[in-house]
C-alpha cells in the first residue's frame, strides 16, 4: 500500500526552483566575490545551536520567534534565528589568537518561526560580514561603504538607500536617567516598531525626571534627520553628544567615498537586536515595506559570553528579500552569465561513455558552457524540448561517430547541421 504525503512544504518554507534558484545563488557568489575582495575570509556556523547562545542578548522580538526544542540528550537547541552570536562564539572558540581585526564573512540559512508575510520566510537566507577588534569611526565606514557596494553591483545603485541612526544616543542618555539595561533594551525594542508612545510611556514608569527625558525623545523624534540639532537637544548628556560627533565624523568619510547609494540620517531609527551599541544602519527600497539589510556595532557581545572586551561592527543581507525586491523592480542581475546550452545525445545507452567524454571536453575547455546528457530519447521529440529550453546547439553520439573519433553538431538556432573531429568541437561551441 502505498504512503500518501503531503507535497506543500511546511508553512513559511519553500521550494526554490530555477530560475529563482539560480539567481538566489548568484547573489551569493556576488556577495562572495565582492567581500573577499575587501579581504574577507569565510566561516561557516552550524545551523543547529544552543539555546542560551540567542537568548542572552538576540532582542524580544527574535527570543519569542525561535525554532527551538530539546535534542536526544535533553539539551535545549535552536536552529540558529540569526548569524552573529554564532559568529562571536566561534571567535571565543577558535580566533582568540588571531591578529585583529578579523575581516569574517557568511551565507547561512537562518530560521524564525514568524507569521508569513511578502518576502518574509520562516527559513532564509543571510550573507554577512564581521569586522571583531577595530573600534573606530572608520570601522563603521569601512562595512556600510562595503554593504552599499555589495547592493549597487546587485542592480539597486538607483532605487537602494541607506538609513543611519544611532544606538549609542539612547544607551548614554538612558543611563544618564537611571534607565536599567534590561528596560533599555525594552524602549529600543518598542522603537524599532514604531511604537513611539509605548516607549514614553515606559520612559515615565523607569527614569529618573523622567519629564526632562520625554521632552528630549520627543525633540529628537520631531527631527531625527537634523543630525547638527541633536548637539544642541543632547547639551547636558556629554555621552550622548559624543555619538553624534560620531556620525558627523562618519558622515565625512561617506562623503570623501562616495557611497554608490543616497543615505540620510534617522535619530529615531533602532534595530531589534539588542546587543547593538553604536552606529547601525539598513537599507531600504522605496515603496517597499521592509528593509533588505541591516547591521551595527555591537562592542559588549563576545564580552558577554565571557570573553574579553572586544568591538564588532557588521551586517547582514537579506537575500530572499534582496531578490524579491530586484523581481519587483524588473531588475535583470547582470552579473548572472548566462551559461551556452549544449545538449548531447547518445543515440543508444552503448554510446553513453563516449558522449561523457565529449560532455567533459566540453565542460573543461569551454568557459561558460552547460552541456547535459540525454539518451534513450527520439530526436524528434527531444528537440522541440530544447528549443523551449534555450539549447543553443545538439551534439549528436551514434555509431559512426563513436567509431571515427567524431560529433555530428546542430545549430538548432541556425538550422545547420555539420559533422566535426572531436577535437573541433570546443572551437565550434566557443565561436
């Protein structure tokens, strides 16, 4: 008796299949190819983590959407919801040693059981860089220099822009009045969505003159862009001024770069996450409800699993939104080469180690090329297939040819037909 599954995937998962497949991919060697040009080195996590790992410091948002259970020893697990506590853990693990700055990069699948939405999955894909031991100004510049970079070779130079903020701001100034870590982490939650009442409301139940911190949020809010401002709002808190000079400092580097994306300022802006302590940042594309990537500086995180003192500053992409954004947008990834279709067909299964030999001449001395096998198929029927498929020529196997060291090659575009020496067949597809 036969099994009857289900053949949907599950809620939030999906089957990514050609072409989407392959640009998906394509991203990531583009992601690959421009990082490891800043000097980047990949590391790549195990998916499966400890609990504990995400829970001390991931945010409330993340803690409350992890895929978590207990394995066959009792121990609690989480498919890992993001890539950086990782990241920090196999630092404590494995680089302690290692001259700084670390310049680290990934793609990595991640998982958070969330409610479906457009371009929101319960398993997706990141590509990320981590910059560990290099505290400075020109550390934040040197990974959103290399982020804008990243988004503008994608195709988005145009539509793409950068948003800046500040987590350094509200940290120095809640500590000035009082404010607990734990509730701070609280406020920056609410204000990442938007929840700007909520967070003034819990302002005025946990700071001291809470008064005189409500009238500073809400001079900041009423004018987040106007970095210059924010000096004058933040007079009495020297910390917080301090990260405002930070940004103005920033602000001139991306000036003298030349970021390939429009930026602006935003002092009401938080992320999520709340090992963040510094400059964060995400990138967004007009008309579309959500950001494609994002990233910080989180200077306290391998401090808090027990390390040293350590700064890091990084970000993440996100490729399924990346790429549902360019599909909205009809933006064609130049850099996806199109591969030159060659289809080779052995006229019976005796011919099939001699066409293998011509499909590895092909593969190996022809840049570019895709070249499948196919055999035990009428020509007649197979190459109406082909056509719709965009082969561009049919190599054909039969007795003869594997007799004499020989193809017989249809230009199934041209509709010519001609017999060449084995030999000659690179140079054929090539020209």
């Amino acid at each position: 008796m036969r099994a009857t599954i289900q053949l949907d995937p599950l809620r939030g998962f999906r089957d990514v299949l050609p072409p989407e497949s392959t640009r998906l991919l394509a991203l990531m060697r583009l992601f690959s190819d421009v990082v490891e040009s800043r000097g980047y080195q990949p590391v790549i996590p195990p998916t499966l983590e400890r609990f504990e790992l995400f829970a001390l410091k991931s945010g409330e948002e993340i803690r409350n959407s992890m895929f978590t259970f207990r394995d066959k020893s009792g121990r609690e697990v989480a498919l890992r919801p993001e890539v950086t506590a990782s990241i920090a853990r196999i630092y404590l693990r494995h680089l302690r040693a290692r001259p700084k700055p670390l310049r680290l990069y990934y793609i990595a699948n991640c998982f958070r059981y969330e409610n479906p939405q457009r371009a929101r999955y319960r398993e997706f894909w990141q590509a990320g860089v981590e910059l560990l031991g290099a505290y400075s100004v020109a550390s934040d510049f040197e990974v959103i220099a290399l982020l804008a970079d990243y988004v503008a070779r994608a195709g988005l130079a145009k539509q793409a822009r950068v948003k800046i903020g500040s987590t350094r701001v509200y940290r120095a100034l809640f500590r000035a009045y009082g404010i607990s870590e734990e509730v701070q982490d609280h406020i920056l939650h609410l204000m990442d969505k938007k929840m700007y009442e909520r967070a003034l409301e819990v302002v005025r139940s946990s700071a001291r003159n809470a008064d005189e911190l409500v009238r500073t949020l809400t001079s900041l809010w009423d004018n987040p862009g106007n970095v210059s401002q924010a000096m004058e709002v933040l007079e009495g808190v020297p910390q917080a001024r301090a990260a405002v000079e930070e940004l103005l400092a920033l602000d001139k580097l991306i000036r003298e770069y030349g970021l390939p994306l429009s930026y602006y300022y935003d002092l009401a802006f938080a992320r999520g996450l709340a090992y963040y302590t510094g400059v964060i940042f995400e990138v967004e594309v007009e008309g579309f409800g959500f950001s494609i990537a994002g990233g910080g500086r989180y200077d306290g995180l391998v401090e808090l699993y027990g390390g040293e003192s350590l700064p890091g500053t990084g970000f993440a992409v996100g490729l399924d939104r990346l790429l549902y954004v360019m599909n909205s947008l009809g933006v064609e990834p130049s850099y996806v080469k199109p591969r030159r279709r060659v289809a080779i067909v052995a006229l019976s299964e005796d011919l099939v180690g001699y066409a293998a030999k011509v499909q590895r001449l092909l593969t190996e001395r022809v840049g570019g090329v895709s070249a499948a096998l196919f055999y035990g198929e009428k020509l007649s029927k197979l190459i109406p297939r082909l056509l719709d498929e965009g082969y561009e020529y049919l190599v054909v196997v039969g007795p003869r040819e594997a007799a004499e060291g020989k193809v017989t090659v249809k230009d199934l575009r041209r509709k010519v037909q001609e017999t060449l020496e084995l030999d000659e067949l690179p140079g054929h597809v090539e020209g």
